[in-house]
C-alpha cells in the first residue's frame, strides 16, 4: 500500500501495485479500525477528512491479506463555503461570482468548498496555495452561451525571453481560446478535490456543431492550466466538454489521481487528457471515454515546437481505463517540441479503435523528437489496432499532400521529426481486428527502434478490413500479424498470436530484425 496524495481533507491511495484500473482483489478498507468501504480498483481515495489529523489505513482482502500504513492529512487555514457567499446551487441562477468571489477571497491554505447542489457557472479562474473542493452531490454546470465567456488572446507582447506570454492554445498553436470551466494561469500549490462532477453540458449548446470553425475564439475544455506547478486533481467527475476536457499546458509536477472523463462516442474532438509540453505528469486511477483520444500527448506544431523547445517528458499513466475513444494512448500528433521519457503500465483498454499509439508527420521539426517511450503490462480487449506507429499522419490543411504523403525520400531538414526507441513489453490483445501492429516510419527518417517483448495477440474471427494506419495509400486489413515500414531495428521476442491470416510479420526498408 502506497500514499500517493494527501490534502487537508482526503487522500489517495495505491491498493495494487500489480493490477491494472481494478485490482486483482477486492479490498475492505478501515480507517481508525472503523470499516471505510469495499474498493475494487487499484488506486482509491478517501474524503470527508479532518485537517491535520493523523489516520491509520489498513486494507483487508477476503483471502486474508492485510496492509496498513500511516498518514496525517495537510492543515487548513480555513473554509470558505460558496453558499456563504451567495452562491444558490439551483442549477438555474448564475452562480459565477458568487463562487469566483469565494475564490479571490481564499486566503493561502484555505479551502472554498462547493457543497452539494446543481452550480450554474461560466469559467472559474483558479489561485495559488489554495483547495477548491467540489463535494459529493455537487456539479459545476457550465454556462451554454459563448457569449457570456472571457476569451484568452492567443499570446500578448512580454518583456522575457520569448517576447510574449503565451495564453490561449488550439490544436498546436497560439490561438485566441475561450477560458475553461476552471483556468489556472500561473499557479503554484493548487488543488481541485471531490467526488463532485464538472459537466461543459457541451452538448446543450453549440460547442459540438461546426466544431472545426472558430467562432469568436476556438472552444475552450474543462481543466485548462498555463504555466502551473505543483497542481493536483483527485477525485473529480468531468463530463461533456466543449472540446478537450483536461489540457495542461507548458505546466510541471502535475497529479491527476482517481478521476473520471467522460463524453459521448461521437462527440468532437473531446479528448481526455491533453498535457502539451509538460513535466513530471502521473495520471493515475483514472478512468476515460470519450470521443476522440482518451490520452494525447502533446508539444505544440513547429511553430511554438522551434521557438520553446519545450518536450512532453517524464510522464507516468498507470493502473487507468481506456474505454472507447478513437485511441487510447496517444503520441502526437502535435509534437514539435517532443516526447520522452513516457512510461504507461498496468493499464486497461477496451474498444477503442487504436490502443497505443504515436503520430507524427513531415513539417513537426527536427525538435520533435519521440524517444524513451515504454508501454509494459497493458491489456487491450477489443481494441481494433492494438499497436501503431505513423510518421504520415494525414493531419492538418496540407496533411493529404504529396510532400508530406511521399514514400520517396525527402531530404533530412529542419521540418523532418524523429522517432527513437518505442518498447512494447507484456502487451496482451485479444479480439483484434485490422492487425496486430503497423509501423509506418519514414524512408529518410526510419523508426529507430521497435521493441516488442512477451506480448500476445489474438483476433476476432468475425474481424472486418479497416484501414488502419490514417495516411494516405494505406490498404485495408484484417486479421494480419506485424507491418513493419522503414525501421533501422525491430526486437521481437517471446511475441504470441492466434488467428492471423498470412504471413505473421510483414517487412519493407528494415535495416535488422531480431528475433
């Protein structure tokens, strides 16, 4: 049992190190020696706390396993309940000041608490060094009219070592963006806690309608953060975004513990969990669907990749559920100032249309380099395309151009990204259906390295072709093993299959082979 996040008023909590987002068992909890609750999940929270108390925590599984471990909740200066400030919670007032209020008044240390009750508000801009707690019961029901939102110009002229302070993003690029359901800029020590829910009610207004226009300001998400330190979520339910629910960016030592994300299969665009161009990221706990990738990687097009150089690096996402959603973990495809050092296990997918991922293209720049990416101990049920690689994406206006779909070789130049080493390691996939894995490197800038190590995949024999690489001349397939294109090196052992039909591994420009 492993402490992984303690509040003034909660904690969470590692129960299975070696389950995936259930455990192996189910635990009963106890705090105190007081019964606390069954839990069936590997990583767990607990709330209703008292500040700066100690507690002890044992978990007892029905085989007789025991573990315990001692912690003290964090003080509090104080508690500033929205209500108190006027805030109605009916779901029909607007309750915006009342709780922005609520939240300029929060001394450092203090705690605003949203108590149960149906909040209608446009976006909160959070503070440093505070809690912002919503409890269970309680939604935070965003404002449908775009209208009546704050818009973040896309960067304002500064005096540092850019020349300008970045504020809005979209898909890459400085662009002017609608503030979120909550905003954080410039923070430090700040954490969103409860067992409450954010819902953008993205679907009530016309976020999702014409999704790719941009109306006034491109749609805003659920969790946006610029340039933020030390931020924790736990606990929250956030649904039906306008666009990206959670999108961190240019941000470092981020905790999303135990949370849920959650939009219809055919929303737009409403990835889960976006962190681009940041440091030290756990996800941890959590559970996603969604209508498009469930977690993205991401550092900016070549634009904001050459000038920050700023990578996506040192990110752990772990013991979490990937249901539905195009991909379930993703790479790219805006990765201009690169990706490394991602290390995702103990992870569950299922459904999604491709599992573990990464997307790239000619134009992301010679600073977009992916490397040191380690995906170990996931099982994927159902997921169409359990492993993909693709250095042609067909994204952006001239995504579908020749220059960018060649399979000729182009010169190696400043627009020519880079893909490292990528080791897959007990990835087991049953039920595939277009193949097991394709890589799609490009011929000047091979894949350097593909591993793939006691990985298992089994196939759907009711499997239909798809296509499973999107860029352009690529064939339907079904029921096929490895498609390996332009690799310097490709480490397979102890890799199992059923079903296939044809040839289990096909090759074409693969400097070596090991098996």
């Amino acid at each position: 049992m492993e402490i992984l996040f303690v509040s003034s008023r909660s904690c969470t909590v590692l129960l299975d190190p070696e389950g995936a987002y259930e455990a192996r068992k189910k635990h009963l909890l106890f705090l105190d020696g007081e019964e606390a609750g069954e839990e069936y999940r590997s990583v767990a929270s607990l709330f209703d706390l008292e500040p700066d108390t100690e507690y002890r925590l044992e978990s007892r599984t029905e085989d007789g396993e025991t573990a315990e471990t001692i912690f003290r909740t964090k003080p509090e200066v104080c508690t500033l309940n929205v209500r108190d400030f006027g805030a109605k919670g009916d779901g029909i007032s607007d309750d915006t000041p009342m709780i922005q209020a609520a939240i300029l008044s929060c001394p450092e240390g203090g705690r605003v608490l949203v108590p149960a009750g149906d909040y209608a508000a446009g976006p909160l801009f959070l503070k440093s060094r505070m809690t912002l707690e919503i409890a269970a019961g309680a939604t935070l029901c965003l404002l449908t009219d775009r209208m009546r939102f704050p818009v973040l110009p896309g960067a304002v002229p500064a005096e540092n070592e850019q020349g300008e302070l970045l504020m809005g993003l979209w898909e890459g690029d400085a662009e002017p963006g609608f503030a979120s359901a909550l905003t954080g800029m410039d923070l430090e020590d700040t954490a969103v806690i409860g067992e409450g829910i954010v819902d953008g009610r993205g679907g009530e207004g016309d976020w999702w309608i014409r999704p790719k226009e941009k109306r006034v300001a491109w749609r805003g998400h659920l969790l946006y953060l610029q340039r933020c330190r030390r931020f924790t979520v736990q606990g929250i339910t956030f649904r039906n975004s306008p666009s990206w629910n959670l999108h961190p960016a240019f941000s470092e030592e981020l905790d999303f513990l135990d949370i849920r994300i959650e939009a219809p299969w055919d929303s737009p665009n409403t990835d889960g969990f976006d962190p681009e161009s940041c440091r030290k990221v756990r996800l941890l706990g959590t559970e996603i669907s969604v209508g498009d990738d469930c977690v993205a990687l991401k550092s900016g097009k070549i634009g904001l990749g050459r000038k920050y150089r700023r990578p996506c690096e040192d990110v752990e996402i772990a013991w979490c559920a990937m249901l539905n959603g195009h991909g379930g973990v993703t790479l790219g495809s805006e990765m201009a100032g690169g990706i490394r050092n991602v290390r995702v296990h103990h992870c569950y997918m299922r459904g999604n249309d491709r599992g573990l991922r990464i997307k790239t293209r000619r134009g992301r720049g010679k600073d977009g380099i992916i490397d040191g990416i380690l995906f170990e101990k996931v099982r994927m049920d159902g997921v169409k395309m359990p492993l993909i690689i693709n250095s042609m994406y067909f994204c952006d206006p001239d995504g579908r151009s020749e220059w960018v779909q060649s399979r000729e070789k182009k010169p190696v130049d400043d627009t020519t990204p880079r893909i490292g080493s990528v080791r897959f390691e007990q990835v087991t996939a049953t039920d595939c259906q277009a193949c097991a894995g394709y890589v799609l490197g490009l011929p000047e800038q091979p894949v350097e390295e593909v591993s793939l190590k006691q990985c298992t995949f089994t196939f759907d024999p009711a499997a239909e072709p798809l296509i499973p690489v999107m860029a352009e001349r690529i064939e339907s397939c079904c029921r096929r093993g490895l498609i390996l294109r332009n690799i310097r090196k490709a480490v397979l052992e102890d890799v199992r299959h059923e079903g296939t039909d044809g040839e289990w591994i096909e090759t074409e420009n693969v400097e070596e082979i090991m098996e």
